[in-house]
C-alpha cells in the first residue's frame, strides 16, 4: 500500500462496431497495473446509430460490463473511432499561441468537410519545418520557420452522444481522443520511426500513417473482419457462423491441394484483403506526396490482427516488415 492516500484508478472503454471493452488501471507510482477488463458483444455497427435509443442500449451495456467486471472506478477515459473524426496535419508560420489558436480555427475551416460551428476542434503542435515563401509581390523568397500542426474534428453531436452514454452509466468521462493518437501512445511510443499502423476491426480498417512518434495521416475503410467471413460464406455457400470458423481455422495458410477447401478459404481471404491493401498504398502515396518519410514497418492491431498468416500476406504485398 501506497504511504501517502490511495493509488489511482483509471477505466479505459473502447465502443467498438461489435463489442464493448473494459480494462482498470491502477496507478503505482510510475507503474501501471491491471486491476480488471472484460468485454461484451454488441449489435453490429451500433455506435454509427445516431438514434436516441442506442445511448440508452450502450450505456446498459456498459454497466453490466462494469458489473460483471468487478470495476472499482468510475474515472473513464475514452477514444473516439477513426471513422467519425477528421485528422489532419497542417502548417502555418511559428507565432505566439494566443494568434495561433484564431489562425488554426481560419486554417481548419479549409479542411473539415462539415461546417466549422457544428465541429469541436483539437489540436496540437508536433514539429517545426522550413518553408520558403514570398512576403509580397516585388520581394524576394525567404525562409520562414513553420509549425506543423496535427488537426483533429469531430462532429459536436457525436462528442455529445458519447458524454450521454458515460454520464447514463454513472462515470466521470475525464478524458475523450482519437483511436488514432491513443494506438500511437500505446504501441509507438517515443519510436521516432517512420512506420504504418492498420487497425482492422469487425466492420472498418483504420489506416494511420505515423511519423516523429505522432500521428500524420489517417484514413478509414468500411472493410473489416467481418465481410472477409461473408466473402468466406459466399465462396463456399455456408453459413456465416461456419465461415467464421473457417476464417480462424484455416487463414490464410491454406494447407491442402488446390480445389481443396482449405485453398478456397484463402482465395475468398484475399479477394477482401486486396481492397485494404489498395487503400493502403493510396494512404502511403498521399504521405510521401506531403514529404513524409519511407514507411520502414507496419504494425496491425485490432481483432482482424489475429487472422493467421495476415503479416506475412502483407509483408509480400508492400515489401515492409509487418
């Protein structure tokens, strides 16, 4: 025990398109130590509803998880998915925080597909660059020193949903961000590396494009684990719960003759896989087009992470440790 009051305890919850995850963190000093963390399943995409129902199930949901959980805390902290917010980084001249905070907002509005008033906007600096511009008409370029600037939007209504549902449940919601900027803090670190990360859920891919240790571009696919079972189900004319299986038997290994089912699950894998892998190169031209450096490795998390042979398929396909 802790000589001065109680150690801190901290509830991370993850909405997912298909589940509901937990996990209590017990703060030790400078160590963290798992206290508990459970998961619940939930109705397919349920948290792209924006019925006023869906906030009464979830949050259900959510206390029973925390029930069965044996949670201790009602400290919350959260991440917004990558499909519902913007992120993007860009520049504008070094000046003092207070012009910068009104020139951001200026800058945002050029950006953000949705009007800047129904938008809450966060923002943080994560570098400095050269560029050279031309002060006025007659005068000669000069280098500027510049802020790069990682922009991130979301739509107040599903900011406001998400402080429902936590608020329904009776928890102190202390902090909300991005998936994208919590994956990186996890699972990158201080690495400075140049790399990719692919979040693959059930029913969306989150590609993150990561440099400096900080995230620079994210994209979101609406293709995950869940149609790669369907395409399964299709090839083969079974039911999704067998194809399910399938998918965790066989992956993509394969393992038999050619003809043989354990060929044609691999096949109807990659039919899926492909299109992932098309928006992944798109995402990675579109970095490189903004002077962002050659991804040196890849990182795949989420549930679609665990489909077996995954890193090795997409090792061969973009010539990058996985």
């Amino acid at each position: 025990m802790p000589l001065f009051g109680r150690p801190k305890r901290y509830l991370g919850v993850d909405i997912g398109t298909a589940s509901l995850k937990v996990v209590e963190i017990e703060d030790i000093g400078r160590r963290a130590k798992l206290s508990t963390y459970g998961s619940i399943d939930l109705p397919l995409d349920i948290i792209k509803s924006d019925a006023r129902e869906v906030i009464v199930q979830i949050s259900d949901a959510l206390k029973e998880l925390i029930r069965r959980a044996g949670v201790t805390t009602d400290r919350a902290t959260s991440a917004l998915p990558g499909f519902s917010v913007f992120t993007t980084i860009i520049e504008l001249p070094k000046m003092p925080e207070k012009e910068l905070v009104s020139a951001i907002r200026y800058e945002a509005e050029k950006y953000i597909p949705s009007p800047i008033e129904e938008t809450v906007l966060d923002w943080e600096v994560v570098g400095e660059t050269e560029a050279e511009i031309t002060p006025k008409e007659g005068e000669g370029r000069k280098k500027v020193l510049m802020s790069r600037i990682l922009l991130t939007a979301a739509s107040k209504s599903l900011v406001s949903r998400y402080t429902e549902i936590f608020k329904n449940a009776r928890l102190d919601l202390e902090s909300l961000e991005t998936e994208a900027v919590a994956l990186v803090r996890s699972l990158v670190g201080q690495d400075t590396t140049p790399l990719l990360l692919i979040d693959m859920g059930a029913t969306a891919t989150d590609i993150c494009l990561v440099e400096d240790a900080s995230p620079r571009l994210t994209r979101s696919i609406d293709v995950g684990g869940n149609a790669i079972t369907r395409s399964i189900a299709k090839s083969l004319n079974i039911k999704p719960e067998r194809a399910e299986q399938f998918k965790k038997d066989f992956g993509l290994k394969g393992g038999l003759a050619e003809g043989a089912l354990e060929e044609r699950v691999p096949q109807a894998i990659r039919a899926i896989l492909d299109d992932i892998v098309k928006e992944i190169r798109h995402a990675c031209n579109l970095f490189y087009n903004k002077g962002g450096k050659r991804i040196e490795k890849v990182i795949l998390v989420g549930g679609g992470a665990k489909l077996t042979g995954l890193s090795e398929y997409l090792n061969s396909l973009l010539g990058v440790k996985v």
